[in-house]
C-alpha cells in the first residue's frame, strides 16, 4: 500500500488534516485582507471577538451553528452511503412547510413543549417526503442523484413562493409570510445554559433547538456505527459490488438513507422559523443547505467533527458581521471569500497535505518504526 493513502490514525485523520487545511485557509484569507491595506490581525480580533466576545455574540453563533448541524448531519448521512445530496436546501424549505402547519394549527392551544414535538415530525417528515422522490429515482430509474436534487432545490423555492403567495399569506398582507405564531409556536431562549457561565444571551434568538440538534448528532452517531441498517449504508458507500454480493438491497437502502437525509435537513427550519422569526418566511434558509455540505467535508462525515465545524462556520457568519461593521474596506463579499477558501480547502483540496501527513505520521509512528525495522533485519 503506497503512503499517501494509508490509514491514519483518528487524531490525524479527524484532527491534524481539518486543522492544517484550516490554517492554510485562513493565512490565505489573511492575504486577501493585506492586500485591501488592512490588517489581518485586527480582522481576527474583530472575527474572534465578534464571536465570542460577549455573550449575546455567542448566542449568535451558537444560533447559526444549530442550523449548521442540522444540515451538516444532513449530508454526511448521504455521504456514508456514497451519496451526494445537495439537495438540503430545498429539503429544508419543504421542512418548513411542516414546521409552519404544526405551528399555525396549535399555537392558539397548546403550549410550546407540545407543539414542538409535533413541529418536528413535520419538519422530519415533508424533508424525507421531498428527499424521497430523487431516492426512488436513483434507485429505480438510475437518475443522477446530484442533478435532481438540485432541480429539487429550485422546485422547492418556486413552491415555497406559491404557498406564501397564495396559501399562507394573511389576507391584506403584502409580505410573503405567514401570520406571527403565538406563544405556541415559539421556542424558549436557552438563557439558563448561558447564565450558568455568568452570560446573557441579549437579543440573540439562541434557542432550544440547539439541544435538539447535539440530539440529532449522537443519533446519528448511533445510527451509522451502532445499527444494522448504518453497517449496510456504510457498506453501500464502500463497494456497492460487495453490498449486492452480501444480499443488501440497494434500492431500499438508498431510498431509506436519502428519507433520513431529507429528514434531518427538514428539522434545519425549527431553529429560524420557531426560534427566531415566529413565522415562516420566504428566505428563511438563506443557504445553509448548502454551507451543510462544507461542515460535513471539514467535519469527515463524523458527528464529533461536524459539531465543531458548524460553530466554526457559525463564528463565521457573526464574526465576518463584526468585521464588516468595525472595517468597512472589508465588505460582506470579503467575509464570503473567507468562507469560500474555508470550503476550497475543507473539501476540493482536503487530500493536498495528506500525502506529506501521512509521510510524517506514519514515520513518527512507533508501530511503523518497529515494522521498518523488521524488515531491515
């Protein structure tokens, strides 16, 4: 077996590879910055401190990474099974449309706690429901899985218009939105988490769906490594040959992984639409469909990786805000190149310090040294 594709150990394969190609990600980006005359290192304070730097900034962080989790989890579920859904934004617009139906038929009478279980099958349930059609069409008609899901993610925007437009929208209203959810349909504030370490959450909508999506992440933890139907996804993702040859039915297992990928990118619209806005909106995924298949690159796919992705693309998003606010040579545009390079580097250049890595591992490793020394003798 040649060096550059040997097996790392976890702590480089998880670790040391995402965090090298961070860094060369963000002394790249640190260039940009100098070329535009301003600092790179009072952009990183602003970034960092914009983040971090008083607990409302935290609890906007910590906001945008719930979303990022979700869809995040979306993806490397498809990933194991050799799958590429790109289709998350469009799963979790369709998501949002369970959320808002849960929300406007029970918010007048039940409290939040019983209309958010019910939120969330409905926001699992239209995700799968849409995340279902390109499954079968792969599976049935051998349709290209990346292809229809982002036919399915411009379908699903035109829907998304066409219910507000002319379903949700209250009469007289000129916004595409719903109606504003009562006490119902509106998730507490996580202030308790945040005032056990002496801070405020302020008017950030941190909110409980955050503990929903640390939830979904060790499901699907379990769901992969600990199930009979993750070692058949896992399988399919390795060699859908050997997967035939062993008896796995592909086409079930396709159908099932893309429903719970559509799932899990649905439940994405509980944080903004209960957590924030307290209505649905027509923008109210904003992307992170899309910012999902960046975390689960950085993040291998694997829960423990993509929980500190997503707060890094999170510290992101509400830093690059701080930036723009406290250095106004560096537009929004700026912040998206940054978060560009994150992804270039994260994901199409992931294996370009891989074979020095594994060079440098594997020599350093005591195993390997002892082997090479057997074989010398």
């Amino acid at each position: 077996m040649s060096v550059p594709h040997a097996k790392l150990p976890g702590w480089a394969e998880y670790g040391l590879i995402p965090l090298v190609n961070l860094a060369v990600a963000f002394l790249i980006s640190g260039l940009v910055v100098l070329i535009v005359g301003e600092s790179p290192l009072e952009a990183a304070y602003h970034m960092i401190n914009g983040a971090f730097g008083r607990g409302e900034y935290i609890g906007f962080t910590l906001y945008y990474t719930t979303t990022f989790i979700f869809t995040g989890l979306a993806v490397a579920v498809a990933f194991h099974c050799g799958l590429f859904n790109i289709g998350g934004e469009g799963q979790a617009y369709i998501g949002g449309i369970g959320v808002a139906l849960a929300c406007l038929s029970f918010d007048h009478t039940l409290p939040w706690y019983l209309v958010f279980p019910i939120a969330i099958l409905g926001a699992a349930f239209f995700g799968a429901l849409w995340a279902l059609i390109p499954g079968w069409l792969l599976a049935r008609r051998g349709s290209h899985i990346v292809i229809t899901t982002i036919m399915f993610n411009f379908i699903a925007a035109s829907l998304m218009n066409y219910l507000l437009n002319k379903v949700f929208k209250p009469l007289g209203s000129m916004s595409l939105e719903t109606r504003t959810f009562d006490a119902g349909g509106q998730l507490p504030k996580l202030d308790w988490l945040m005032s056990i370490f002496g801070l405020s959450v302020g008017t950030a909508p941190f909110n409980i769906s955050f503990l929903l999506a640390l939830l979904a992440a060790f499901g699907v933890w379990v769901l992969i490594w600990r199930t009979r139907l993750g070692y058949e996804m896992r399988t399919m993702g390795h060699s859908p040959a050997a997967a035939r040859y062993a008896g796995i039915k592909e086409a079930k297992i396709i159908v099932i992984t893309m429903m719970i990928s559509g799932g899990l990118a649905g439940m994405m619209a509980l944080n903004p639409i209960m957590g924030e806005q307290f209505r649905m909106q027509l923008d109210f995924v904003q992307g992170a469909g899309f910012v999902g298949i960046a975390v689960a690159l950085m993040g291998r796919s694997h829960p423990a990786g993509i929980i500190p992705a997503a707060l890094l693309f999170g510290m992101l998003y509400q830093g690059g805000a701080e930036i723009s606010f406290e250095m106004p040579s560096i537009s929004r545009d700026m912040i998206v190149i940054i978060q560009g390079l994150v992804i270039l580097f994260a994901g199409a250049l992931e294996h370009m310090f891989r074979p020095a890595i594994t060079r440098l591992v594997l020599g350093l490793s005591p195993k390997t040294r002892n082997v090479a020394a057997t074989k010398g003798a």
